[in-house]
C-alpha cells in the first residue's frame, strides 16, 4: 500500500512542480517512473487471462533477480489497441524501454518504430542464434538484423479427449490418437467421435476469425499453397489450392459432426464438457482443461496435405525507439529479456513452446506433458503473408475470418470465397502502404 | 446531507409556484399522470446508476447469479473497492485527472476572461478581424483535428506529457463569445468611475468586472470543469504511457490482468463518475444554472 | 442582456476636466486591449488554427504514423475516400445515428422538462435523477451499460427472461449496435437538454398563463397553444447542438466495443472511427485528414445553421 500512494504523490507533486514552472514544455511532464537512484523498466504487454498471470509471474522473478530496477508492467487490450497504442507510443518518442509484440506483426513495426538489438550483447547474456528454431529467428530479422528475441512460439494444434477417442477406437496402443493422414481420414475421425458423444464429433469455432484463419491459413500451407501481397500489385496465390483447402474447409462443418456456427468460447465449452472427441485451435487453451479436469491430451495439427506445415506465430520481445534514449533503461531491457527467456518453463506450462533452446530441449520441459507433445511444431511454423494489414489480430485476419465464417455457413461458394478474400486483398494492396 | 435537504427543498420548490398557474388548478388525474410520469421516468434513469452501485458492493463470486439480485446472500462488502484502490493505477488516473481539470478550468477560464474583455471593451488594430476569426472557430469541432494535432505534438516534443493533455483543451472560441456578451452589458459608468480614479486596464478588469461577473465566470467554469473531467478523445489519442492517463482513458486501456471482475469494474467506474456526482448533490442549484446558461450560448 | 445600453449616452462626456487626464483614456479606448487577447490568440494559433491548415496539409501527402517519410500525392487521398465504401458506410451510420439520437434526446429532454416545470413535490431528486447522468464521465457511462447488456449474465437480458420474453443481443447482434448506442446516448446526455428546456419554461412570465387560466383555456390547451410555441426557439437550438454533438459520436462506440471494432461487424462504426482506425490503426495519417476534412464540410454546414438561428434570435431578442 505505500508504495503505490508513495509513486502516486510523487507524481502529482512532480506535475504540480511542473506546471508551476513555465520553461520547456516538453520536459517537465516526464511521469515519474524512477525516483532516487533506482532504475527503471517499462515494459508493455497484451496477455491476459492464464497468460497474464504467468507473465507476472515472469516480471515477479525478474523483480526477485533484480531488486534495483523498478520494472512497471503494463498490460493493454491484445489486439490492435495494443498495436495502435504501441505504435503511437514510439512515434510519439516516449514509448516503453521493451515490449511483447506478436512475429507477424514485426514487419511494419521494425521499419521506423523499432530498435535492432545488439546481438554481442544478446550474447554476454546467453542468448544467440543457435538457441532459437530457424523459422523464429528468421521472422524476427529483417533487413539483416534483430528486431525481436522470441519467446515462445504459438501454434494451432489439436485437443483430443482420451475417454471418447479411447470409445471410439482411435487410440493406439501408446494410448495416443493414431496418426491422421488425409482430410477425408480427419472427418471419419469426427464421425467415430460424434457416434460416441451422440451429437458433435469436433469441436471446431467455426465463426471465429482468429480459429478460422489457423484453420485455413496451416491448410493451405500444408496445401504448398503461398500468398505473396506486393504492395501496389495484386494479390499472387495458387486459386485451385485455395479452392481444394476451401472446398474441404465447407464439407469439414457439416453442422452434425462439427458446427457451422460455433464461436470461441462455445467451441471451448462443448470440448471441456466432454461433449465433443475433437478440438482444433490454439494450444493456449490447455490451461482452461487442465482447470476443467476433462480428460484430453494434444498433439501436432495432422498433416492432411503434402507439406508438413502448421499456422503459427510467435510471442516476442522489441525494444521501442526512443526519442532520448537512457542507456540503463534500454540495458535493463536486455536483462529483462534475457531472464524472461531462461524462466520460460512456466511460459510452457501454459501452451505456449518456448523457443529459448536450453529451456525447450531441457527435462523438465520434455517431462511437462501435455504441453511438449507438439514441441516440433516450432519447427514448421508458417508464419501469415507479409503485409502491413496481415498477422494476429489484425485487418486481413478479421476479414478473411469473415469470409471464411460464411463458407463455413455453406452461404458462400469457394469460388465465391477466393474472389471475396482476393477482392479485399486486392483493394489493401492498391491503397498506398503506409510502411 | 440531511440538513442541508431542508433548504434545497424549498428553494426547489420556489420555481415551480412562480409557474404554479398550471398546478393547483390541474385537474386531480391530470397531477396523479404527472407524478406517475416523473417517478417511473426517475427510477428507469437512476436504475443503471443503482444496479452498478448494488454490483459493486457484492462479493465477487454473487455478481453473477442468476435471475441478478438486489441484495447478496452473503451481505455487502467493501471488496472491490478495497481491491481496487489498492491497485496504483486507479489512483494515478485520479491524481492526472484532477490535475488535468482543473488546471484546464482555471486555465481556460483565464485565458478566455481576458480575451473576451479585451474584444468587449477595448479597442486595437485587427480587433474585429481577430473577434471574427474567433467566432468562426467555433465552428471547428475538436474532433476533427486530432490526427494533425497529434502529428504536430510529436514534433513540439508534447507527446505523453501532461502539456499536450492540457494545452490544446484551453482552446474555447464559445467561452469567450459568452463572455464577451456578458461584459457587453456591463455598464460603462462602473469603469469610468474606476478610471476617474486612475485605474489601468487591467486594474478595472480585475477590480471592477471579474466581481461582477462571478455568475457567469461560474458558470463557464462549471462547464469547462465537466468536459475536462469527462473528456476522452484527446487523452486517448495524446497519451500512451499509462502513468499519464486520465480517468476515463486509463479505465477503458488498461486491462486487470486477472479477467473481468464485475464488482470491481464497477466499483471503478463509480469512483470515476463520484467527484462530479458529488459536487451536483451539494451545488445542485449553480451547477444547473451555469450550465444552463453556458449552453444556451449565454442567453 | 437588457443591460446592453443605457450608458451610452453618458460615456462621450466631453472631458472630465477635473483632474486634467488625457483625453485617450476615453472609455471606449481602454488601453492595452491586444495584450488581453493575446493568451488566447496564441493557444488559439496553436492549437486551432495551424492544426487547421497542416491537417489540410497533410491530406495532401502520404504522412504515415509508420515513420516512412512522406511524399506529395495531390488529390489521390480525395480521390480514395469517394471511392471508398467504409468512408460511406460510417458516414451513413453517422447521420442514422445522429436521427435516431436527435429525436429521442429532443423529446424525451422536453417530456421531462415539462413534467419536472409542473411542479411536483421532489424538485431536487427529478432533476438529479435526470442530470446526474450527464456528469458521469464517458468510459463510467459505457463500462455500467455493457455490464446491463451483458448477453448471459446483464440485468436488462435475465430481466426479460424472468418475464418470459426473448433475450436480445444488445452488443452483439448487429441489428441492435446502433440502437443500443442510441438508448446509452440518451440516457446519458438526455439531462443536458433537459435542463436547457427547464431554464427556457422558467423564463416564461407566469403572468401569460394567468391571462390564458382567465380565459378558461384548459391545462392541455395551453401546453399545446402557449407552451409549445414559446419554446420554438429552444427547440431549434436544442436541435442544432444536439445535431452538432452526435455527428460527432466516437467516444461510447469506442470503448463499447472494446476500442476498435465499431460493433458487430463494424455495424456502429461512425466516420470518426474510420479517420481514427485509418490514421492510428492502419497508419495512414494522411489519409485520416482527408477524411476529417470531408467531414468537417459537413459539420461546418451544420454550424453555420446554428449561428444563424443564434443570430436571427438575438436579433428578434433587440426588436423585442
């Protein structure tokens, strides 16, 4: 309770004093962050719920490890109000010292809004290309340097309930789901399901954007198919694979065995009830299960298709440019980074893999079940389309989940779809790119 | 409250006698309508007010029952607001907000006092210019500047800083168009008299006519106090570091890591909308008249 | 304003030569008058109107909050903004919203007005009720309502289900966005105008009704043939700045729908929210101006409707 009342009166003194002044404008209104000799970290995130607490748990230790440094955590609406603050925030000069940022959402940020990490001073503290999976380090370059460390990386994966596949015979002898080949083997699969609970097989979000999209967006790749969005041109995809992924995607929610109308939370509880054998979406959600005690176990999104390929993003942290950089806060920043990776294992705990190797490939990692059954998705994460409209939560998301929502709905055709998503994507492309 | 209910009472009742030709002479079911209407009316606008207050004062875990009930079957508890004053945030917001109001109000009302005397009753070079292109920023919603503003802020170095909350609010072409109406009808001979006496400009504007324009400079005040308590447009777009935030933007930003706890955001929203609450309970009267006034353009 | 003469045939009293001032310190002189202008003047510059002329600037480049410098582009923001549907779409969700707000907030506003005006025992509890509202900042109002809107768990949802009637989707029906952000605009801001009625019955001389009670007019009819008529010109300004201040909602949309959205498939997003999402969302601050300036037509058409009732009344006011 002091120290809270302390920092607020400070401050309201401080904007007192400062307004009293006359003198630079600019200059007198810095919030009061560090007091004393202490010194400082900002930093930003969007994690709430399940994700939230472990985040502070990670803060907290870092806290722990380093009482000198007074870190405020702040934590925003995922999304793009975060994204919107965040870049407003470092446009404006003032932004945190480090911040969470979603790989996808990399690109229009690291042009002019972000600082490139040092990486010999990455690598006095441990952390160096060498300990990340290719497909992460990668996304996090551009232009030949670092702009993000990973965290983790977060892709679509698929719940079974032990209880109900056993039933259903889809269990092997392991006591793990047999392997599923084909889009046609993953509706028998539902089927076999739906005959044992007596109504849904697969719980799917069929209406929700973001569920939708990893759906289509790891089967189209699985497909071989790419999507490449040159601003000024015109969208470059491979429409028949698009068409094969759609027409698969309308026949999979058949509205017996698998909704056509699910949203989110509807498709979580239907799963956690024991209601349905199946269930496709992000691995994050194996907090919830755990809570609900339902029987169940996860593993890799099957490969229906040629290429072994999962959509997939990941957690990351940035440094935001500063208008007047203190070299102790940024510092501070890279020990925060630092620490958050080497705890990462109670990151894990929550879904997400981390991508710190001597956390992923440690014991206690391996040992945490079911969390590392799908550890070698980090391997073959496809990553959204480069667009400055493109990644979680973002404008091609919303829009192609729309889409696919009404597909889904059997309100569209396939055809009618590719030409939807091709139209939108047509008009971002012409609109000039603000990156 | 109690005492001061009395005399609220019968000064509350005067207007209404004054215009009472209507109501004694009313026929009995025409009153009986009437005091329906005003009580069914009252209770659907004060029950959002009520139910959040009732939310509020519940245990977290009976927000939720259902069908919703009045009164807890555990009992009413403090929690939330326990929880959420404990919380550095909230009362962060609070000191920024008062802050940024007040100085907004005295600010503004000091700035536009001064304006609208020198447009009332003094003479210069490019007056009526100047008085016209005043007017016409009346005409400039505030709203449709944020995306330039917000640009130009970032170049002045104003960005999350209390100056750039501040600053651009001070702007307000109708204060001063009220005001300029109002010391127009001053009479001279107050000034001459002063002048007589060797009084300067600026002693006469703040001897003679700041005291006699306490009604109207109240009223202004009263009106810019609210919209800079309640506004939120500019303080979203101008701050992003939530040590800066005001009330209303911090509340709405800022997410509880711990999930939606209803009590406790109602508990926050009540503590946000109190000051002004209690300030209309104990200045019901002035409030109703600046406001009224100021609203109507000073008429 | 009755005082506004009566002086001025004593102010050009030819000379006090009593104490032998300069004659410059006429009344009608005072002196120093630009440096009491000047602290408005200069925030006025400031913060009005060189944001004025470089937005009008901006929409003329590419400016992007990105940090990509930007470059000329002529006309080409104009140009987009015509052709794009989202710019007629949230102006058209813009000016329903601005009907179907205007008509219950001018109403309702009188309705109360009139009731409160007749006299009821309880002056300070009805007008606290009605007002209180209005004092509540924007993000209290909104986070109150969608805990009453809430789908499952809200008030007014189990409260219709308790009477055996149908659940709505308040915030998550798209039919319904623009009309809860209605019902949340009136309930909210109604007390504003509530109160510019209730100051303009009182400013009515009691002495007309004597006159008509004499007559034998009956309550209704004097409501209808005096009442009524006297506030024409109230209602014509109530109307204008209620016009005025819902062509510019933004602020309950936004946080509603937790800052971004504009509702169920954008189905409440007002044209603000589309120069905020274009500008900050999506970067293109160049293009936000454009937006803003079309819009800012359409306000200043508005606002000279105003200033033109304003006007016509005080003139009538001197002829008076």
């Amino acid at each position: 309770m002091t120290a809270p009342s302390r920092r607020a009166f400070l401050r309201g003194t401080a904007l007192t004093a400062g307004l009293a002044g006359t003198g630079v404008l600019g200059s007198c209104a810095t919030p009061i962050t560090s007091v004393g000799a202490e010194s400082s970290l900002q930093y930003w995130n969007f994690f709430a719920g399940g994700d939230g607490l472990r985040m502070i748990g990670l803060v907290d230790a870092f806290r722990a490890e380093h009482p000198e440094i007074d870190v405020t955590a702040t934590t925003l609406a995922w999304g793009s109000p975060y994204y919107t603050k965040l870049a407003m925030a470092a446009a404006g000069g003032r932004p945190p010292d480090v911040a969470s940022m979603h790989l996808s959402r990399l690109p229009t940020f690291a042009e002019h809004l972000l600082e490139p990490f040092d990486l010999d001073e990455l690598a006095e503290l441990g952390i160096t290309e060498a300990d990340f999976p290719a497909p992460l380090w990668q996304k996090a370059t551009v232009n030949g340097e670092l702009f993000a460390v990973p965290l983790d990386s977060h892709p679509f994966v698929l719940f079974y309930n032990t209880e109900i596949c056993d039933a259903a015979g889809l269990l092997g002898p392991d006591g793990k789901l047999n392997p599923i080949n084909s889009p046609q083997e993953l509706i028998e699969f539902g089927r076999r399901c739906a005959e044992v609970t007596g109504g849904n097989g697969i719980a799917y979000a069929a209406a929700d954007a973001f569920v939708n999209w990893m759906m289509f967006w790891t089967l189209y790749s699985q497909n071989g198919g790419t999507l490449e969005l040159p601003p000024g041109g015109t969208a470059q995809f491979d429409r028949e694979k698009m068409i094969e992924v759609l027409t698969f995607m309308q026949e999979f929610t058949d509205g017996e065995v698998v909704s056509q109308t699910a949203d989110a939370a509807g498709a979580i509880a239907v799963f956690g009830s024991g209601q349905a054998g199946i269930l496709l979406t992000g691995e994050w959600e194996v907090s919830t299960f755990l809570t609900t005690g339902t029987p169940f176990s996860m593993q890799e999104f099957p490969q229906l298709y040629g290429t072994d390929a999962v959509r997939g993003d990941g957690h990351s942290f940035v440094l935001p440019r500063q208008r007047d950089l203190d070299e102790e806060s940024r510092r501070n920043a890279y020990l925060f980074v630092a620490s958050a990776l080497k705890n990462s294992l109670s990151w894990g705990e929550g879904g997400h893999i981390p991508a710190y190797g001597p956390v992923s490939e440690s014991q206690e990692y391996l040992a945490l079940t079911p969390q590392s059954n799908y550890r070698e998705a980090a391997d073959k994460i496809a990553f959204d389309p480069d667009a400055y409209f493109s990644g979680s939560g973002s404008s091609l998301m919303g829009q192609a989940g729309q889409i696919l929502a009404a597909l889904h709905l059997q309100s569209i055709t396939p055809d009618e779809a590719v030409d939807q998503l091709e139209a939108w994507l047509n008009k971002q492309l012409a609109t000039p790119s603000p990156v | 409250m109690a005492t001061l209910a009395p005399s609220r009472a019968t000064s509350g009742r005067r207007p209404s006698r004054s215009s009472d030709p209507r109501g004694p002479k009313a026929p009995l079911g025409m009153r009986a309508l009437m005091v329906t209407g005003l009580v069914v009316v009252s209770l659907l606008w004060l029950a959002p007010l009520l139910w959040a207050l009732d939310t509020s004062l519940k245990p977290e875990a009976e927000t939720t029952a259902v069908p919703p009930q009045w009164i807890p079957e555990s009992g009413f508890t403090l929690d939330a607001y326990r929880s959420v004053l404990g919380s550095d945030d909230l009362i962060t917001w609070f000191v920024n907000s008062t802050v940024v109001a007040i100085a907004v109000t005295v600010l503004t009302v000091t700035v536009s006092a001064l304006a609208a005397y020198g447009f009332s009753r003094t003479s210069f070079r490019g007056k009526n210019f100047l008085l016209a292109l005043t007017v016409a920023g009346i005409m400039v919603p505030p709203q449709i500047l944020i995306v330039p503003l917000y640009k130009q802020l970032i170049v002045m170095g104003m960005v999350d800083t209390y100056w750039g909350i501040i600053l651009p609010q001070l702007v307000a072409p109708a204060m001063v168009f009220i005001l300029k109406k109002f010391f127009d009808g001053v009479p001279k001979e107050l000034e001459e008299a002063a002048r007589v006496d060797g009084a300067g400009t600026f002693r006469i504007f703040w001897q003679i006519i700041m005291p006699l324009s306490r009604s109207i400079i109240a009223a202004v005040a009263i009106f810019v106090f609210i919209g800079a308590w309640n506004n939120f447009l500019w303080p979203l777009i101008v701050t992003s570091d939530p040590n800066l935030m005001t009330l209303p933007v911090g509340l709405v930003t800022v997410q509880s890591t711990f999930g939606i706890r209803y009590a406790q955001v109602m508990a926050s929203a009540i503590l946000a909308g109190l000051p002004l609450i209690i300030v209309f309970m104990l200045f019901q009267r002035q409030i109703i008249k600046g406001v009224a006034t100021t609203g109507l353009g000073g008429q | 304003m009755a005082t506004t003469t009566t002086t001025s045939t004593v102010s050009p009293g030819p000379a006090r030569p009593l104490d032998g001032r300069v004659p410059k310190n006429s009344l009608t002189t005072n002196r120093g008058g630009f440096w009491f202008v000047l602290p408005f003047l200069v925030v006025y510059a400031l913060f009005t109107i060189i944001p004025v002329l470089y937005g009008l600037g901006m929409s003329f480049f590419d400016v992007s909050l990105a940090g990509r410098p930007a470059q000329f582009v002529g006309l080409d923001n104009y140009a987009e903004l015509l052709g794009d549907s989202q710019v007629w779409r949230t102006l058209g969700h813009t000016l329903l919203f601005t009907v179907m707000s205007t008509v219950p907030l001018v109403l309702v506003a009188l309705g109360m007005a009139l009731l409160v005006q007749s006299g009821v025992r309880g002056q300070w509890l009805w007008r606290f009720s009605f007002f209180a509202p209005f004092l509540l900042p924007v993000a209290t109002v909104v986070l109150i309502w969608q805990w009453l809107f809430q789908n499952d768990l809200g008030f007014i949802n189990n409260t219709l289900a308790q009477w055996g009637l149908p659940t709505v989707g308040w915030l998550t029906d798209p039919n319904m966005a623009l009309l809860s952000t209605v019902i949340i605009t009136v309930w909210w801001t109604v007390g504003f105008n509530f109160l510019l009625y209730l100051s303009a019955l009182q400013a009515i001389p009691e002495s007309i009704y004597e006159a008509a009670a004499i007559d034998g007019a009956g309550p209704f009819r004097r409501l209808v043939s005096m009442t009524l008529p006297l506030l024409n010109r109230t209602t014509g300004l109530v109307i204008i700045l209620q016009v005025l201040a819902s062509l510019k909602v933004f602020d309950q949309i936004y946080i509603l729908w937790a800052g971004g959205t504009g509702g169920p498939e954008g189905a409440a997003a007002p044209i603000l929210q589309y120069v905020y999402d274009s500008g900050f969302v999506n970067y293109r601050l160049g293009y936000a101006s454009a937006i803003s300036y079309f819009f800012f037509l359409l306000i200043i058409a508005v606002s000279l409707g105003q200033l033109w009732l304003t006007n016509r009344r005080s003139a009538n006011r001197k002829g008076q």
